[in-house]
C-alpha cells in the first residue's frame, strides 16, 4: 500500500517560512552593509594603510567625547530594551499584583525613543546649536538617529495604546513586525561618521559596522518572533517568549557597544 503524505501543519509552514525570511535577508543585507567598508577604502585621497599623523590634544579630547557619547546612547538604550523584554516576560505573573506592569514595556520604548529623539546628537538644538532643520539635511547619521528614535516612540506609542485597550484595529498587530524589520534593515546601512585620520579608525569603524549587523540581525529576529506570536499557529505560545528574549539579547549587545 502507498502511503501519500499528509498536508504539512500550517504552524510548520509559517516557521520555515520565518526561518528562510530570516536567513534570507540576513544573507542578502550583510554585503550589501559590507560594500560601506568598500567605499570608504576606496575614496580618492584616502590612504588607510597610511600612519596616522599626531593627533592634536584638542582634537583627541573632542573625539573621545563624541566616542564616551555614542557609547552612552547605545548603552542606555539597551538597558531600556533590555527591561522591556523582561517586563513582557514577567507580565503574566506581575500583572496579577500589579495591573499597570502591562504598560511598562511600551513605556521603555517611549523613554527611548524620547532620549534618543534629544540627545543622540548633541550638536542639535535644543542641546546645541545647530538647528533639526539644517542637521537632518546635512547630516546622514543624524536623520537615521532620529529615524529610530521616531520608530522607538511609534511603536511604544501603538502598543501602549493596545495595551489600554484603545488600539484593536488588525493592523496594530502588525505594526511592530513591519516597522521593527524596517528599522532592522536600516540598521545594515547605518551611517556612522567619524574622523578617519584619527588612530586606529578603520578597527573602529570596522567594529562599529560588525556590531551594527549584529543589531541588525537579532531585530530582524524580533520583527519576525513578534509577528508569529500575533499569528494564531501551533508554535504561537514559543514565539511569545521568543520575541521578548530576543529583547534581552538585543538589549544585552547595546549594553556592550564600544567604539
């Protein structure tokens, strides 16, 4: 007697369908991040394999704060992430004793994307003098800094609002997959300037790119994890926890950004 396979789950389905997306455009955008490397090396004028000349101590003490800076915003931003998967985690037993945990998660969001919003880049009003106007034109890295921070305070703002039961509409489900993913494949053309002549700046910006496709990588994740867990399916209840982990995980490499 033959036997004629049965239909595959469609719970099956939707995971590899998740794991292929994933490992697709993961495999897809890292060179494409990669060709930055490539431009940089090879832009007329710029000798990388030439010594660094003495760096003025004026100078050195400007980049190590813009450096001690930057690192401070991925720092504080991966604690926020970081405590918002654990809320998220620890709802279902908090809430019980607490009914306002349910909005602490959204909450870090906000609070990131508000801080970012500021004080990402200091050369900007109301911090400093530039104007949003002229910064935002003339300067890629701070139009993508703010970018993710409006994405921050956009999808806190949406969950926050469902979480109050104000936001039922179907594609509040979705907003965080398809704005956390598009936030993560920003990530893989992030913009980071810097002075290329100061000592060791290609191991910088190279470890720089390294930990942006790592970022990278770990939100396409949680794009992917969050919009299975709002997908009714057999493995739904796994990519509840899922998501919120890979919070933490996310959380936990920001926390270790260097320069």
């Amino acid at each position: 007697m033959r036997l004629t396979p049965g239909p595959v789950p469609s719970g099956i389905r939707q995971l590899k369908s998740a794991i292929l997306l994933y490992v697709f455009s993961v495999f897809l955008f890292a060179p494409l991040a990669q060709c930055q490397q490539h431009d940089m090396d090879s832009m007329p004028g710029m000798n990388m394999s030439a010594p660094a000349a003495p760096e003025d101590p004026a100078q050195a003490a400007r980049r190590l704060a813009w450096k001690q800076e930057s690192e401070f915003n991925h720092h504080l931003a991966g604690v926020l992430v970081a405590f918002a998967g654990i809320f998220i985690l620890a709802q279902g037993r908090l809430a019980k004793r607490w009914p306002l945990v349910r909005y602490a998660w959204p909450m870090c969001f906000l609070a990131a994307g508000l801080f970012l919003l500021i004080f990402s880049d200091t050369e900007i009003w109301p911090v400093g003098p530039q104007t949003p106007w002229y910064a935002l034109t003339h300067n890629a890295e701070d139009l993508q800094h703010k970018i993710f921070a409006v994405i921050l305070l956009a999808v806190g703002y949406v969950e926050f609002q469902r979480a109050r039961g104000r936001l039922t509409a179907p594609w509040a489900a979705w907003f965080f997959p398809v704005v956390g993913g598009a936030g993560a494949i920003l990530l893989l053309f992030h913009v980071h300037g810097g002075d290329m002549q100061a000592p060791h700046a290609m191991e910088s910006m190279e470890r720089i790119q390294m930990q942006h496709r790592w970022f990278a990588a770990t939100g396409f994740g949680i794009a992917i994890a969050n919009g299975l867990a709002e997908t009714p399916q057999r493995w739904q209840q796994f990519f509840r926890k899922a998501w919120p982990t890979l919070l933490i995980v996310l959380g936990a490499l920001l926390t270790q950004y260097t320069e």
